[in-house]
C-alpha cells in the first residue's frame, strides 16, 4: 500500500517561510515525478510545483516562482516543497502527489495559514 505522509505546514506571519515535507512509503518513489497541489479555501486545487522522478527538471505555477522551491531525496524517499517569502493568497491545504503513467497517489494534506 503506497502511502505519502505531508508535514511541516502551520501558522506563519506574511513574509515567513515554512518547508513542508513528503514522506513515501510503499512505492518505488524514484520512479515517479512528484508534485505539490494546494487548494486554497472555497477556491478549486490548483498545481503549485512538479519535479522529475530524477529532480532533473522542476516546473512552478507563476503564482509561486521565486519564492517556493521543489527538490527530492531519492534515497530518503521523501520530497519537499520550501516556501519563502509567504503571502496570504498561499493559504491553502497543501497536497503532494506522485505519478508514474496512469497511476498516481495522493497525501492527505497539510495546513499551511499565512496570517499576522
């Protein structure tokens, strides 16, 4: 059973920073390209950031870049997703997915509240 585990997300003041994290477990992760979705309150999820199954190529939604960064541990089967910079509008409940062709799994998400 392929089971992906997000933490790291929390309360944090306009300009602060949070890195969430991805744990897999269950699954080659290596295999699959990883992303990070987020679905802000009463709005639809909406694509934040992709990697690679290697992490050679990464891809942010204009929304986000220059502020958040992907990256992967392969070896640590885990993910991350480093937000810098945090503006209110990025308050949302924070998904990481992985994809290999047609399958795909989902975490249960994380909180991540931007507030003074």
């Amino acid at each position: 059973q392929v089971q992906l585990v997000e933490s790291g997300g929390g309360l944090v003041q306009p300009g602060g920073s949070l890195r969430l994290s991805c744990a897999a477990s269950g699954a080659t992760f290596s295999s699959y390209s990883m992303r990070w979705y987020r679905q802000p309150p009463g709005k639809e999820r909406e694509l934040v950031a992709g990697i690679t199954s290697s992490g050679g190529s990464t891809n942010y939604a204009d929304s986000v870049k220059g502020r958040f960064t992907i990256s992967r541990d392969n070896v640590k089967n885990t993910g991350y997703l480093q937000m810098n910079s945090l503006e209110p509008e990025d308050t949302a409940v924070y998904y990481c997915n992985i994809r290999r062709w047609a399958v795909e799994w989902w975490g249960q998400g994380t909180q991540v509240t931007v507030s003074s």
